[in-house]
C-alpha cells in the first residue's frame, strides 16, 4: 500500500475509531425506532402519542422516513445493528462527501496544515455523529451545500430537480431540513446584490414548498419553531446557545473558528468582491451555529469543503517522505486492530474479562437492567421514569411511561407537574393519579429519597446513579 493509499485510509479509519468507542445513545433512537414499528404493525401514521401516560398534543416528527428504515433494521439485527448502520454506512458516507469536496481535490502529500484543519473538522462535527436522525440528516446537508455553493450564476433545471428531490428526503428524515432553503435563500439574496434573478428565486418558492411532502404537511413548519422554543425554555442543553455554560470545548473550538473566519473573511475580500464571498452558503451556517449548540457543528462538516473552494490550501502540498513498505503494512495492521477492539461488543466483554473499568455503556448497562427488572414482575402498570430512560422503555416493554425525549408533546403544566414529583412535590398524588406502580429515577433525585422512605415502594435495583423502585401490592 502506498503512502498515499494509507493516508486517505486514514482519513476514515481514525474517525470510526473515535465514533466508536464512544457509548452507544438509545434515547432518541429508540423513540423513532417505536414510531417505526407502531407503523409496521398498524400500517398508518401515529399522530396520537399510545406510548405516556401524560396528555399530549397531537405528533408531528419530520423523522417519519427514517424511523420506518430504523425500524426495518431493528427487526433483523436489533438495536446494535441500527447502531452499526451509523458507524459503518452513514460516517464513511458522511466523510467520503465532505473528503469529495475538499482534500481529494488537493495535491499529494497534505501538508501539515491541511491535517491540522482535518482533525479540527474531526473534533468539532462530534457532536452532530450519534446514534439519531440528525447525523443521517448530514448527508443531504453535504449534497445540497455542494450543488449551492457550485452555482455561479442560476440555479440549472438539473441543480433544481437535485435540490428538490434532496428536500422531500431531507424533510422525511430531520427536522433540520429548513437548512437547505436557508443556504439556497441566503446564496440568492447575496447573488440580488449585483443581479436580481426572478426564476431562482420562484425555484427556492417551489423547494421550500416541497417540504410539505410528509405525512403532516405544513404542519413541519410551526414544529420546528415550537421544538426550538420549548426545548430552551425547559432548558435542554443542546438547544441552549454555545456561551460555555454546557459542551463547554464545543464551545471553545467553535467560537475560536469564529474569530478565524473572520481573519479568512478580511484575506479573501481583497480578491473577490464581499457578495460573492457571503454569497456561500457557509456563511449561513456560521450564523445558525451561533443559536444553538447543536448547530454549531453545521460549520465543521462545511469548513474542508468551504476552505477548499475558496483555495485557501493552495500550494500546501508537502514534500514526499519515503516509506519502507513494511511500514506501511505496519501502520495497516496496528490501525485495523484498533478499529476491531474499538467496536463497542468487541471492547467491553475484554475490558471486562481483564477487570479493566471502560467507558459507562448507558445504553448497553442501565436502561436495559431497569427494564429487564420490570419484564421480570410480569406487571405491565405505568412506569414513572428519568427524562433520559423513557425512550428505551417505550421501545422494549409495554409499560405506558411518563416522559421522553419527545419533550415538546408534552404541555408546560404537565411538564411542570413531573418536575415537580421528581423534586418529591405531591409526588404521591401524581403518581396515584396515573396508577403508577414503578419509578425509575436518579439515584440522588429528591423522590428517590421520598420513596425510600415510605413504606409502600420498595427498591429493586440500583445502577450506575439509577434506581427501580416497585409499588408494594396490596
């Protein structure tokens, strides 16, 4: 293998390694994974929640396409294999387009600085690779900047008909897909400066319209805000602004690419004219990562791609080391046996045969001990559950749950209400009231210890800051 060959071997072999060995996350994947099945079984839309307690409002979820793929995996390969579906078709996919766009156009070997800004790419898009739609989500978002950002003049009927089809599918997996119209709107307003071009514009009408070909139609729109405005007012931390009060490197390193790009913004506009430089679509996602923390990592999948067409490598190529080939074998060998241990069902039953301590596997250890435990009663009676463990529940057992990730359905007093039982505040009406026989909480919440102390729960199992505790029968 050459040293070329090596190298763009690396460039996805070191990723999948850090996806890897990170724990796997079921909570929103699993709620989709329930939609999908409710589908399959039913073969009609749930547009009425028939998995909590709680009243909801009627559902909307843009996810509806994926979750019906998500649950097609999960019936043959269970949940490992939608997990496995991420790591080893959506990341290579992922990479290959964001590589496509940039250091595969760049000369052989890469300079230092080339790989400086490909681990930063790598650093900063981590927090978009996770077990949810959101990182299938990245695939479109890659097409769309590609065709947007190579459109000099108008949009062709080809580069149309592309960004089209990408919106329906895009509209069907994530609720991020208002990200295509943004770019493709911003493009054109900066483009208005020196030309007003009517037909691109009716062109974006046509492509923002297409987003109600979903199952819930226009109602998308108003979700999307709705699920932005709850989600930060209930203070969930990845809707909350990049300002280092939580993802606090996150914040660091994309504030830090801020203040960069201007200094890149100050070079390039002695070359080019300003619109046509904020006529790219990046700078519209540099704006939108500064509402959110999980948008922030919108700007790291597009800065390879955006640094490359504007040349900022140009003559990076550095001079070529020569490599003995046993090296390189080597390297191959040292690298493909990492990647195997890395592998989540690989490394833990090691660490554990060797009594080493790995990473917490919440998803693999805790929710599924919790819900094994309650299966075990044979009692099927509402489960009062953490924010974070409702998802899973709702997937594997037929207890009706009280709250998920789903935190928008839920209406702010009953929402209110549930924080305040968590907090031991008339918990044992609002329990009562749903008929609830099992609580599963934090270990340290304030109703565990209420629960503790009364004489008609009892606790069944503890694990890692969790505790199941079960209604004694009468």
């Amino acid at each position: 293998m050459s040293s070329q060959r090596l190298n763009r071997v690396l460039l996805f072999l070191i990723p999948f390694i850090f996806v890897s060995i990170q724990p796997w996350s079921a909570s929103d994947l699993a709620v989709w994974i329930a939609h999908g099945l409710h589908f399959l079984e039913h073969h009609s839309v749930m547009r009425q929640d028939v998995f909590s307690v709680l009243p909801t409002s009627p559902l909307v979820y843009p996810a509806f396409g994926i979750s019906v793929f998500y649950a097609f995996l999960y019936q043959w390969f269970g949940l490992a294999g939608v997990c496995f579906f991420h790591a080893l078709v959506i990341l290579p996919v992922i990479l290959y387009l964001i590589y496509r766009q940039s250091l595969f156009r760049l000369p052989e070997p890469q300079s230092g600085k080339v790989k400086l800004f490909t681990f930063v790419t790598w650093l900063g898009t981590t927090i978009l690779f996770s077990e949810r739609p959101s990182m299938v989500a990245i695939i479109p978002l890659l097409l769309s900047y590609e065709i947007i950002n190579e459109t000099e003049d108008e949009i062709s009927t080809q580069a149309f008909l592309k960004l089209l089809a990408l919106n329906v599918l895009w509209a069907n997996i994530h609720g991020s897909f208002l990200v295509l119209s943004g770019m493709l709107g911003w493009n054109l307003f900066w483009k208005s400066f020196s030309r007003f071009r009517l037909k691109s514009w009716i062109q974006w009408l046509a492509i923002l319209a297409s987003s109600v070909l979903n199952p819930f139609g226009w109602k998308i729109f108003p979700y999307i805000l709705e699920t932005a405005r709850v989600s930060k007012l209930r203070g969930i931390s990845e809707w909350g602004a990049p300002d280092f009060s939580d993802y606090r490197v996150t914040a660091l390193l994309f504030w830090a690419m801020f203040v960069f790009m201007i200094f890149v913004f100050q070079r390039t506009i002695k070359t080019e004219k300003t619109t046509k430089i904020l006529s790219s679509p990046f700078y519209a996602a540099l704006l939108l990562g500064t509402t959110s923390i999980r948008n922030s990592g919108l700007v790291f999948v597009l800065l390879l791609p955006y640094l490359t067409s504007i040349d900022f490598f140009r003559n990076e190529a550095a001079s070529a080391p020569v490599t003995k080939p046993w090296k390189i074998r080597f390297s191959v060998a040292v690298f493909c046996i990492l990647a195997v241990l890395s592998v989540a069902w690989v490394r833990t039953p090691l660490l554990n045969s060797f009594k080493i301590q790995g990473f917490p596997e919440f998803d693999e250890s805790v929710t599924p001990k919790i819900a094994g435990k309650i299966r075990e009663t044979g009692r099927t009676c509402p489960v009062f559950n953490a924010f974070e463990l409702g998802s899973y529940l709702m997937l594997v057992n037929p207890n009706r749950i009280f709250i998920d990730t789903r935190n928008i359905i839920y209406n702010d007093e009953m929402f209110w209400d549930y924080r305040n039982a968590l907090h031991g505040v008339h918990w044992q009406d609002f329990l009562n009231h749903y008929q609830t026989c099992f609580a599963a909480i934090p270990i340290d919440s304030q109703l565990a210890v209420e629960m503790s102390h009364s004489t008609n729960w009892k606790p069944v199992v503890a694990e890692k800051g969790y505790i199941l505790f079960e209604k004694k029968e009468i």
